[in-house]
C-alpha cells in the first residue's frame, strides 16, 4: 500500500516521543506498520493487527498515542496544564482507544471451543439481541446498537456456546467500524468457525455522527444485514428468520 508509507516521514517529524517509545528512534508505531508492510498484511481502521505487535509493544504504543494525543490537545489550543479536567485527558483517550473501545484491533481473537454437532440439530437457531459497541471510521464517534444471528447447522457443522456470539462479535465490533463491512466480517467469522447450511446476520444501530453533528438526525437507525446459504436460496427460512426477529425487538 504505498499510500500508508507516505505517512510515516511526517510521523518522524512530531516532537516530544519520549525514549520510552523509541527503539534507536524509530516509534513503536512504525515497527509494527513495517512488519505489516513486510508481510504484505492490510491494515485498515477494522482489521485485527494483533498477530503483528509483539510482548511489550502494546504498552510502549499506549505512551506513544498519549504522546500523539497531547499534541492533538495542544493543537487544539487546550491549556492541559491549568485545567485539571484535562490534564490526563490525553492519557484516558489512549488507553479508551486501545484497551476498550479499539481493542478488537490489538488484541488476539477471543478463544471459542468449537464442538461437533451430535444431536444432529438442523433447526433454525437465533441468537439476539447482541449489544454493539462500537465507533465509525469516519468520525470516531459512537455506534451503539443490536446484532441478531441466526444459524441453520447441518449435521457436519460446528457448534459454539450461546455467550460466544456476544464475544466474537464484540471482538469484530470493537474496532473503528462501517456498519456494512462490520457485519459482513461477523458474518465471515461465524461461517469460517461453523460451516453452517445458512447464516443470516441483521444489525440496528445508532450512528451518532449522525446525531452528536452533521444532519443532527436524531431518530435515524441504520440497519442491514447479510444472509448467506440456505437464507439466501429459501425464501421461507429467510421470512421465518425475519419474522420471528421482528416479534422479539
Ligand atoms: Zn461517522
């Protein structure tokens, strides 16, 4: 992605990275980005980077991001030295980004046992409502919504305990998100973990850029889904999965 190496001269060039940081000058940062770039790995806001940062690089990230925050709060002309309100804003901001509300881009996918399909189930299974946390990647700002699953196993697929779902998707969504490419990602892991017949994802969210700024629209939702296997080739199972949703929102 030749794009992305056009930043990095320009990330060189912000003062105050502390040595703590730093290995021989080089920010934790662009360690990592190089090894992404090596590999040939993409790195966009909503992929999972966690394969590629290494013991202890997480920590000297946080530094680094408090650091690059600080400047934003500078910039921003914000006296963080005489308001206390923000004299640890900076700080806040880098752990919220990377311990909570980003984390499903730093840390490694949540363990989930797998096991066979003994009964032989080859019901309709639904899963929701989920509870969605997460942030679009335009803005940064809040996307808070609901996640309903549905399943249709066959006797060759895998099965996950029902608390699972709640913690892949969580995984997915705890990261800067678009909701179309979100639940298309959820939608891939769960194939990818239990090779269901049929897999039907639908979200409801709150985007609040569109209600904190911009057309201040304060009722809009947005909602979309993916349906893949039997759901996209069995008009009934779809309209059983979409009317049994609709009598539980
Ligand atoms: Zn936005």
């Amino acid at each position: 992605m030749p794009g992305t190496r056009q930043a990095l001269p320009a990330m060189k060039a912000v003062p105050h990275v502390s040595r703590a940081t730093e290995d021989e000058g080089v920010p934790v940062s662009q360690r990592i980005r190089e090894r992404l770039l090596a590999a040939r790995q993409r790195f966009h806001a909503n992929d999972n980077i966690a394969d590629y940062i290494e013991p202890g690089e997480l920590e000297a990230l946080l530094d680094e991001v408090q650091q690059r925050m600080t400047a934003v709060l500078e910039s921003l002309v914000i006296d963080t030295e005489s308001d206390h309100n923000t004299q640890d804003t900076a700080r806040r901001v880098a752990k919220m980004y990377l311990h909570e509300v980003f984390k499903g881009r730093y840390a490694k996918i949540p363990t989930v046992t797998e096991f066979p399909n003994v009964e032989r189930l080859n019901e309709l299974m639904i899963v929701g409502p989920v509870t969605v946390r997460s942030a679009c990647s335009h803005h940064f700002c809040p996307i808070l919504g609901k996640l309903w699953i549905g399943v249709m196993p066959n006797e060759h697929s895998n099965l996950i305990g029902l608390s699972k779902y709640a913690r892949l998707a969580e995984w997915i969504m705890s990261r800067p998100q678009i909701q179309e490419e979100a639940v298309t990602q959820v939608a891939d892991l769960l194939q990818e973990k239990m090779q269901p017949d049929g897999l039907a994802i639908v979200m409801e969210a709150d985007h609040f850029c569109m209600q904190w700024r911009g057309v201040k629209d304060m009722d809009s939702k947005m909602i979309n889904s993916v349906m893949r296997g039997s759901f996209l080739k069995d008009s009934t199972l779809r309209r059983e999965f979409l009317s049994l949703l609709n009598n539980r929102k």
